[in-house]
C-alpha cells in the first residue's frame, strides 16, 4: 500500500498545482519582537508563501493580475503618481514594480516570508532601488519611517475570509495611512447564493458505483465504504469552480466591508441572516458563496462563476439533497468566525430551512485540508 | 493572495486523488504499550489510512488488487486452504476477504487505523466473522493467540521503502510465521535506470517560458524566479510515472529481498554501486527507479514504467542535463536510507560519474512534501 497517491497522471502545470500544497512541519513557536503574538502555525503559512510556485500561480492568475494592475494603472494620476505606497504582503513585489510604474515616488513593500528576499532581488533587476524598499518582516512589527499615501495589498482568501490577513493591513491602515488616502481595494463583498452542484452528485454516483462495484467485482459487499465517503466528502467546505448555471438564486450579501473603516475585530465574527428564493423546479445541494472587490475609479475584481475563473474558485458548502421549486423560500443564518484553534481557519455555522420546513444544521471548519481537497 | 491553489479545474475524482493527501496536521507523542516507541508522526500516518479515499484509490488500483487476488486463488489450494494466515495492515480487510474466500481457516487481520473499524463492519457484512477476527492495534504490539501459515501484507511504499512499514511485517513473522510457512510477497526487487524524463525537460521550459514573459506582459524582469523554481523542482524527488521511452539503460537492481530471511536492520541503509551504460545520443537528466514483488505460484506485480501504471508510479531522482553517447558510461553509488529525523521518510545519496568524468554529489530526502508534490 502506498500512503499518498493518486492514479491520474499529472501534467507538470498540475504538478505545480499540488506543489504549492505544500506546508511545513516543522512548526515551532513565533514570538514576534512588535505588538503580536501567534499563533505557531503562522510559521507554516509564511513558509507557504516562501514558494516560488505560489506566486506563479498568484501572477499567472490574470484576471487577478491584470485587474490589480489595471486599477493601479487607471489611478495612477490621482492617486499613484507622486505619492507614496505602501505594499502589504508583496510577495514577490509585482504590485510594488507597478505601483512604481505608476509613477509612485515611494513604495514600501512589506513581506513577512522569504520571498521577499527575492522581491528585494528583483526591484533591483528592475532598477526600481530607488522607488522601492522591501522590507522583511510583519506588517505589525515593522516601523515605517513615513506615512502613506496609498495602501496597495492582496489579501484576499478562499471565501475572501480565508487566512485572516486583512487585519494585517488594517494595522498598517490605522498606524499609517494618511487621512484622505486610499485604499487598493475599498471595498470587499462576500456573496451567497443556492447551488445544485453538479459535481457533487457525481462525486456521490462515483463513490456508490465504485464501492458496490466490488460485488460484481470480487464478490464482496463492501457498499457502507460508499455512505461513509459520502458522509465525509459532504461535511467538508468544498473550494472548486461551480458552473453558472449550477446556481440557483440570486446572490445575497453576506458582508460588505468598507476597507476605509472596518475593523480586525468585526471580522472575527460575521453573522448574517439570509432568506433566498430558489429558481425552477431542482434540487439544492448547496450553498456557494464568492467575493467581489472594488479599486478606486470603478475597477472591480470579481470570483463570481458568472465570471472568467479565478485562483480563488468558489467555495461551496454541501446540504442535504431538497428538491425545490419555483420560489422556494431557503430562509437561515450564516455564522462565519475565527476558528479556535488557529486563527487563520475559520469555523462556519449554518441554520435554514426550506419554506419553514424544519431547521437543519450544519457545521463546517475550514482548514488546509479542506481546502487542499479540492483547489 | 491565496494561500493553496490551483488554476486547474479538477474532476471530481482528481480531488479526490487530492484529498487522500492531507495527513492531520496533530501529531501528538505516541508511546505504544508493547516493544516499540515509535515516532510522534505515525500518528499522522496511521490517520492518514484512516481515510476510506485512500483505501480506494488503493483497490481502485487493479493490477495492485487483481494481481494480490491472483495471487491467493492461485496459491489457493497449496498454501491458503485449511491454513491460518495474518494480514497485516489489513486496511478494510480486502486481502482477509481474499483468503477467507480461498479457504484460509482463520485469518488474523491487523490493523493500526482507524479504518480497522470498518473493515470489522466488512467481515460481519460479508458473513467472515467466523474466518476473519479484525485486530485493531500495531502489530508489534498485538499478540496473535497462535502461530500462522502465511503472511499476506500490502506493505510497499513509493519506490518499494518509502513508509519503512515493512519491518512490522518482518516484526509479525519471526514472532508468528511457522517454519516452512509463506510470504505474500516472498521477495521484492528495487529497481534503477537511466532516464530522459521528458516532463522534466517541459517543466523547465515552462518555468522559464512563465517568468521570462512577464517582461513582454508587464515590463517587468522576473527572470531570476525561473532558476530559482527550476532548482528548487531538481532538487525535490519526484512520484510520477515515466514514460517507456523516456528510459535510457537497462536496469541496475538496487536491492534484491528475500521476504524469508531480510531483517529490519537491513533495510535502515541500502547501498548499491551501480554501473549502468547509455542506450543512443540522448539527454541524461534522471535516474528512474521502481519496483516489483513477487508471491508464491509465479505471480508477479511490477510497477515497471514498461508496465501497465500503478498508483506507486515511478521515482524519479532529477540530475543534471548530460549529453550521452550509445554505451556512454554512469558508474556510481547510491545510498537509501532512513532519514534522522522521522524514519518512515527516506535520505537518498547518490554519486556518480559520466564516462569517468568529474564525480557528481546530489542529496535528497523523500517526505511528504516530496511525493505530494508530483504523485
């Protein structure tokens, strides 16, 4: 037997894929020399981060890429131009390179992994010495020498939550953003919406036709393997993409944060009580929820499945099987918080029903293997 | 950002594939109650066969599971039938199914993980509970209320040692194996040879190709990031199979083990000095290496890249780009052994010559990270 294995062979592209998976171990204690302490496992996440492939897959993501530079591009002369930046989380310093093209006359471009020894490396290849200082290190811990004008960062995770570095940037936004500065993006928007997810059904399908398979096969009954994999694969926070026409309601807001004014602490909880309507006679399986966020002068990136797929997918969380109708009234609450054990997972709580049929519950954690399950 | 991700859109069943991969991130010190004191990480790789996907992956994989059944029914008659046999590893019991069906009078299934669970619901759901008794434990510290026949254990990891789980079967026979009695597999070949491994060559480009036209895109020369990813890649060891024409030599056989008289200590460090000669002018820039066991009655499961794929795949050591002639000659020495600091991973030395040129050193270490990076 073989412990970790799969039977499909892998192009190098998917190779790269799983290989960003990758975390480390060797998680030992992090006591940080500024005004954090945390959490062990964030030795894991910035090793994560210290790989190469990552930020290929980040970079290579164009929408992402091309949206984040095309905000920094269009508001260059009002915002960018002159001015200095800030870089929260610059990984290998693209953003800071075209805040600098922008006509920035100085970037701070903060990264906590070793990446940024190669982000030093490159604002150098690219003789932008001048522009930009990496600076290696938190984002709580480090000391600007100046305030800024501009706070560039992409923070965002899975279900946009996902990870909890945005209160990093909020520290910098409160410790150095001038007033009247602007943030890259303002705004971010968390959506939900009913899903009957296909690939859901077939992972089921696929899961029974091959445990019961066995009979056929090899004379065993080994079919209570299939309801057990289910069971799982079912209690698991999915991040895949889910096709447009897997979606069967219109969206409802889950939070809308105003990036000039939230607060690490609203985060920490997010609780919202929806009441969508469902669109045809199908079944519900699902709940899918994606993020939009808003740059300055009108630029919107948005991880919607009406839209061009993204790194981040969707995440979908999987409900019992209903079969719906038109209008069918799917009324609840979404509590979304900090998990207690490590603060960059996050715990979900649901509550609905179905046009006031009984309240089901379902509970959620989404961690790493979550989401390496799918991605 | 994102912290894991993938472009890829993946099936249901890649995500699977995917899934069988997460190994709990929670090991804690275990100390058994018997002979041994083993490593804080089994209890992570004990969890990770706790996982039915992983399980089924492994049946999912025919030619692993048709030529173990092979095997039994076609020893059937001479050593299963009337005999006592323990199965260890047992998993969900598939191969006690196996012997139970070709006659074994009692078969001790062994089992450290939780998927022992199931395996007793499949004995009881198949009408074996009065052959089969699941034994729910490591097998260094069960004790079996009698001697055995024959031993049937899938035990192999990627390139046949990874997972070091084969001194626990070798642990099993000299306590209980009768004199005379059976090994399924009685012997198991590791396998070396030469390798233009094609995926490695369209890795390289692909780096390359990515980093180098962000120049073109973006203006921006990111260029050193390509040798950095390539380096990194050649430096990991890669679980992926090769392609039949990708190999360049015969192959060297790095260990021969006869499943009767190895001991454990004989696997902590393996040492091969091999001398393997170039088929055509080609491009070396890999060892290959794989394995085949064989059982009693000629039956014979090679994972050969001239074979049918199995889960295990191929093991590939990447070195660097040399130009071969026909015959050219790669004289060196190879050392496997068990890592320090968690002796199911392995450390693999290898040094070696091209027609008695200058002597190459490479170093590499095969973990998790390394086999999920490619698999």
């Amino acid at each position: 037997m073989s412990q970790i294995s799969i039977n499909e062979r892998n192009t190098p592209e998917q190779e790269i894929g799983i290989m960003k998976r990758k975390i480390s171990e060797n998680g030992t204690e992090v006591v940080s020399n500024g005004t954090t302490k945390k959490h062990k496992n964030d030795v894991e996440y910035f090793l994560s981060y210290a790989d190469v492939e990552l930020h290929r897959t980040m970079i290579e993501d164009q929408k992402r890429t091309n949206t984040y530079r095309d905000a920094i591009m269009k508001g260059a002369e009002k915002w960018i131009k002159g001015k200095v930046v800030a870089d929260v989380g610059c990984g290998t310093g693209i953003l800071s390179m075209f805040c600098a093209q922008a006509g920035a006359s100085k970037v701070y471009a903060i990264e906590a992994s070793d990446i940024g020894l190669h982000a030093k490396k490159l604002v150098e290849a690219n003789n932008f010495n001048d522009v930009i200082t990496v600076l290696i290190g938190k984002a709580e811990d480090l000391e600007l020498p100046e305030k800024v004008d501009v706070i560039v960062s992409e923070w965002m995770g899975y279900m946009l939550l996902y990870e909890t570095m945005l209160p990093s940037v909020l520290h910098v936004r409160d410790r150095y953003l001038k007033s009247g500065g602007k943030m890259f993006p303002e705004r971010a928007v968390l959506h939900m919406a009913l899903g009957e997810t296909q690939w859901i059904t077939k992972y089921e399908e696929s899961a029974f036709d091959f445990w019961v398979s066995l009979q056929h096969l090899y004379a065993l009954d080994m079919s209570i393997l299939a309801d057990h994999a289910v069971t799982k694969y079912k209690d698991t926070v999915h991040v895949h993409m889910v096709a447009q026409e897997d979606i069967m309601s219109f969206p409802t807001v889950v939070c809308d944060l105003d990036l000039y004014s939230v607060k690490a602490e609203d985060l920490a909880e997010i609780t919202h009580e929806f009441s969508l309507s469902s669109m045809g006679n199908r079944c519900l399986n699902s709940l899918v929820l994606w993020f939009d966020v808003m740059f300055p002068e009108g630029v919107k990136l948005s991880t919607s499945p009406d839209e061009e797929d993204t790194h981040w997918q969707n995440t979908v969380l999987t409900l019992p099987d209903c079969r719906v109708k038109q209008d069918s009234l799917v009324k609840g609450t979404i509590k979304i918080s900090q998990d207690d054990s490590y603060y960059r997972h996050l715990k979900l709580e649901l509550e609905y029903s179905v046009d006031n049929q009984e309240m089901i519950r379902r509970h959620f954690k989404m961690d790493d293997n979550c989401v390496e399950s799918d991605s």
